[in-house]
C-alpha cells in the first residue's frame, strides 16, 4: 500500500542498551522540564479579582440593540432566526399601534423574541445576518444555572439597557462595539 503523502519516516527501532531501560536519563528529562515550568509566570488569572482582555473577536451573550433614543431596532425580519443553524432563535412579529413611536424603530417590531442558549453554538452569523443591527454578540459570558428553563432567554432578558434612562448600563453593554466601529446607527 502506498502512502498518501510524502511525509511519511521511517522509524528505526534499534534495541535499547543498558541506560535507556532503566529509563533514568527520561526521567531527569522530564524533571528538568518540570522544575523549568515551575519558575515561569503562572498563566492562570485570578477571576474575580482581575479579568483577562477579551480578543477582538470574542463572541458572548447576545444583545437586542437600541438606538440613541432608546427605541429598539429590531423589526422582527426574521433574518436571524434563518441564520442561525441551530435554530436556536425564535420570534413573533407584531404592528406598532400609534402611540408606540417612541419605543419601537420601525412600524413592525418584535413581540416575542428568545434565544434557547442551550442550543447557541456562539457563531455570530444572527448578528451579520441583522440588516438594522439590532442583534450582536457582546462581551459578556454565558452565566451557569442549574434549570435548563434559565437558559431560555426572552426580550426583556435580552435588550440593552434604555440609553437615557440607563446611560451608565448602556455604554457598559456596549462595550468596545464604539470604539471598533461597528455601531452603525
């Protein structure tokens, strides 16, 4: 049978002399890497107390988006929900009564709107798939819970805090989403 590729070695199997069977020169081998490991920097980062810099490319928990007068900018296309492969998305449309300008962006909102984290596989393809940028990935990890009903999150779960009301929460929600450009608002 002929290889596949043309990395393929030889591998000579000489018998072992004396020293190599009573395994001491491995065994110091592998206590010089260790006791060199022992006086490295220790890559382990202390939680609570100090938090690692996320890549820029992170992806967390998701975020319905507002726009700077705190009305929502999702209008319930359903792009998301059709992006999404593990169709963790789900969503009902509704019509804006008059009256309701101030809180939704366009004459069609969403009503119902949840996100089953158990089936999120974290892809991003909800947030390129969203014409208005109503949904994004954010900064945050997704919390442990005991009850597979906590991980089923709704709207009200969901939306950025009000940016008039709640600035502080705002641009904390936000994140680095301002300083990379992507808000496009």
């Amino acid at each position: 049978m002929q290889a596949l590729t043309n990395r393929a070695k030889l591998v000579e199997r000489k018998p072992m002399n004396l020293l190599e069977r009573l395994y001491l020169p491995a065994v110091f081998k592998g206590m010089t890497i260790t006791f060199g490991h022992m006086f490295k920097k220790r890559p382990t980062i202390n939680y609570p107390e100090k938090k690692r810099p996320f890549s820029p490319v992170f992806r967390g928990l998701h975020i319905l988006n507002r726009d700077e007068e705190g009305r929502e900018n999702c209008t319930a296309c359903g792009l998301c929900a059709v992006a999404c492969p593990a169709e963790a998305i789900t969503m009902e449309a509704a019509e804006r009564v008059p009256g309701e300008e101030q809180l939704y962006h366009e004459e069609k909102y969403a009503a119902k709107y949840e996100i089953n984290m158990l089936r999120c596989i974290f892809c991003g393809l909800c947030e390129d798939a969203c014409p208005k940028d109503a949904i994004y990935l954010s900064e945050t990890f997704a919390p442990a819970d005991y009850q597979r009903s906590q991980f089923v999150y709704k709207k009200e779960e969901l939306l950025i805090p009000h940016p008039i009301h709640e600035p502080d929460a705002y641009k904390k929600a936000l994140g680095n989403r301002v300083q990379r450009g992507k808000v496009n608002q």
